[in-house]
C-alpha cells in the first residue's frame, strides 16, 4: 500500500487530488455535535493543500436514499473543515454535475473544495457493478490523483472506496496509514496481557469478533446491552432489559470455548437497573437502583454496570500491556448511567499499555464524558471497519488501496 509520503515526495502541486474522507459526523437540527472525524483527515488535507494540491475532500454522512436530502447534507461538515484549516473552503451543491466541476476547476493550488454527499448518488453504494462503476467514472474525471483516507468507510464496496482508486494513481492518507498500524498491533505479535472490552447493544454484532478474539485475547469483559444475553445465557433473570433470544446458544457456546481456551470472559457482577429507559433530552434524573447481575426484577432493565463491575473491569485492565475497547458499558448519553463507560475510560487512561479506542460510541463517549483524547493510545475513526478489520475481513477500501 501506497502511502501519502510517497505521493508528497514526488509532487503534487497543481494535481487535483481527490481525498475520500469519513465526515459522517452526528448533527443535531444542522450542528455538528462531535467534530472528531473532521479533525482526524485535517492532516492529510492540511499535507496535501501546503504541497500545492487542489484538494476535492468527498465523503458520505448518514444513509440517504440515493437522492439529495438537506437533512443529511454536507455544508456543515465543510464549514467546520474550513475552521479548521483556518482557510476557506468552496463547497458544491452537488456529487458529479456542474456545481462539483466549478467548485473544481476554480480551485487555485492550496485550495480546498468539499462536494456535496456521495450518497445523494444511487451509483455510490448500489450494489450493481456497472452502476458504481459509472458513477466511479464520473467521480474519476474531478481528479487526477486518490487519496483515500476515510477509515470507516473502508468495509464498504461503495464507488468511492472501492471503485475510484482503480482508475486513478492511489495512495493510503495518514488516517488510515494510522489506523492500519494499529490494527496490526493488534492481530500481529500482540504484547500481553491483551484485554477486549466489547460493549454496545447488540451481541450480533460482535460475535464474528469474539469468536475471533477467542484464539488471540487474554481477557474479554462484557458490558452494554449485549451484556444480558450473555446472563441469559447463564440462567439469569434479566427483565425487560436488551436481550436477543436468538443468539443465546451461540454466546453460550463462546463462553464454553472461552473456559475451554483459558480465556477469561468476565460478565458483569452488578448493574443499575430502573423501570424506564431514561429521558436522553432532557437528562431529567433517572434514580436507578443497584442490583447483583443475579437479581435483575422481571419489570425492570438493566441500563448500566454497576460498582463492583466496574472496580473488577477496572482491576482486570490495569496490568494489560494491549487494550481494545469497542462498546459503552450503558447508556452513557444520560448522567446516571455513565459511570460504567466513565470506568473503563479511566482504566484505559491509567494502564501502561497500549491502549485502542475502537471508533463509534465508544470514541464518543470518550469526548462527550470529557477525556483527553491524547491519553489514549489511539482513538479510531471506524467502529464497523476496526471490528471487521479484527474478525479478519478483507475490507474492499483497503484491498483497493493495496492493488
């Protein structure tokens, strides 16, 4: 895989260089509430404007229906870009037409321009190989050069990812030159103890992970929604909380493998319970109740890992030499149950060792309860790729970038 440095090293001035970045930031009523994506391909962009390149930033943001929606438009994320670069930024209303080849060709050397959604494109993610390979056609002529930075977009087999590079000279931007590096920290000649803390809602979607992380990991610590099906797994009572019935022979089979392996699976020992799913919008306090994992009452769900979880997660990653986080422990947007997400932050925070964020809620969680994110040793940028990336996938942007 062609790097960014290589591409700099023989000139870009003057070269229009297309930089397929993630800007899929969360926006609530237009404001972007969490810039991190933003911030993590401003050195590439930044690498490439200083080098003389007229830089064509394009991403996606949400899951539009293949037409132009202003809900999911990306004017604010190329406001922000151009905060950032403390620079202005010319923005095209639109994916492959007009308004994207004059924002193009008016670029002087040092500029930047964002186009408008690839989404808003049906040729972007359809699943038919001509039609994402015209709409890659159309997207080829903006540019001169690839550059693809947009690490969680990189499992997708969308024309921008996958296709684009194919018809143009293409390069690794620094973000994902990073996050490969990293990911390979993490499959390839680990340090030990290596810890998985997995969280989130949904089991199903971490079990190619952890049947994965079986043969690799040290230790895996469950919390977040997909807890409960593993204390169902167990026999345990645990009310209206989270639960996929469907999946408890497979979470039970991993835990028997896990014992089998001499791999610790630890599950949590007490959560924070409550009738009622907190109000996220107002923050209006919840008043929950601790209970043993046990003990969960059949009218109530489990929202958050309790106290002693948390002072057990935390004792179980203090002396890990590799963490991978990948999940909050509950619902960290309301206060009162935080503390479970606040927890194994912290823990990460204080271990030694080499400690990954894996993208999504977890990243953040991280910003949002208000940690340093250079305490950490990586924060990525793609849940979805990191984790497919983990369950040994060929991911299609990746697989691209290396032909």
């Amino acid at each position: 895989m062609k790097t960014i440095d290589e591409l700099l090293a023989d000139g870009v001035s003057g070269k229009r260089v297309f930089v397929r970045a993630d800007l899929n930031v969360p926006l609530a009523d237009g404001t972007i509430t969490d810039d991190g994506r933003i911030r993590a391909v401003l050195p590439t962009v930044k690498a490439l404007a200083d080098a003389g390149a007229k830089v064509v930033v394009a991403s996606h943001l949400g899951r539009p229906k293949g037409a132009p929606d202003p809900a999911f438009s990306l004017l604010p994320a190329a406001e922000r870009l151009g905060e950032l670069l403390g620079a202005p930024v010319a923005f095209a209303e639109d994916t492959v037409g007009p308004a994207a080849h004059d924002a193009v060709d008016g670029l002087q050397p040092g500029q930047v321009a964002v186009i408008e959604n690839l989404r808003f494109n049906p040729g972007e993610t359809s699943k038919d190989d001509q039609e994402r390979a015209e709409f890659a056609d159309r997207l080829a002529a903006l540019a001169d050069v690839y550059v693809g930075d947009g690490f969680g977009a990189v499992h997708r087999k969308h024309a921008s990812v996958y296709d684009l590079p194919k018809r143009l000279p293409h390069y690794a931007g620094h973000l994902i030159a990073t996050e490969v590096g990293v990911l390979k920290k993490l499959t390839e000649d680990v340090k030990r103890p290596y810890v998985v803390a997995l969280g989130g809602a949904k089991v199903s979607d971490k079990l190619a992970v952890i049947d994965q992380l079986l043969g690799k990991a040290d230790r895996l610590l469950i919390g977040g929604g997909m807890a409960y099906t593993f204390l169902k797994a167990k026999g345990y009572e645990v009310g209206i909380s989270l639960l996929q019935e469907d999946q408890v022979p497979a979470v039970t089979e991993y835990m028997q493998r896990a014992e089998k392996q001499g791999v610790e699976l630890l599950l949590p020992v007490d959560v924070l319970v409550s009738p009622e799913f907190p109000d996220l919008k107002t923050k209006a306090p919840a008043n929950p109740t601790t209970v043993d994992a046990d003990k969960i009452p059949a009218d109530q769900e489990g929202l958050d890992i309790g106290p002693k979880t948390r002072e057990l997660y935390a004792s179980k990653l203090a002396d890990a030499s590799t963490v991978f986080w990948n999940g909050p422990m509950g619902v960290f947007e309301h206060p009162d149950y935080a503390e479970g997400t606040k927890a194994v932050a912290q823990a990460l925070v204080d271990a030694n060792g080499f400690t990954v964020v894996g993208g999504g809620d977890s990243a953040a969680a991280v910003r949002t309860l208000g940690f340093d994110e250079n305490a950490f040793g990586h924060i990525s940028t793609g849940g979805g790729a990191s984790l497919e990336y983990l369950e040994g996938k060929t991911l299609p942007g990746l697989a691209a970038l290396e032909d």
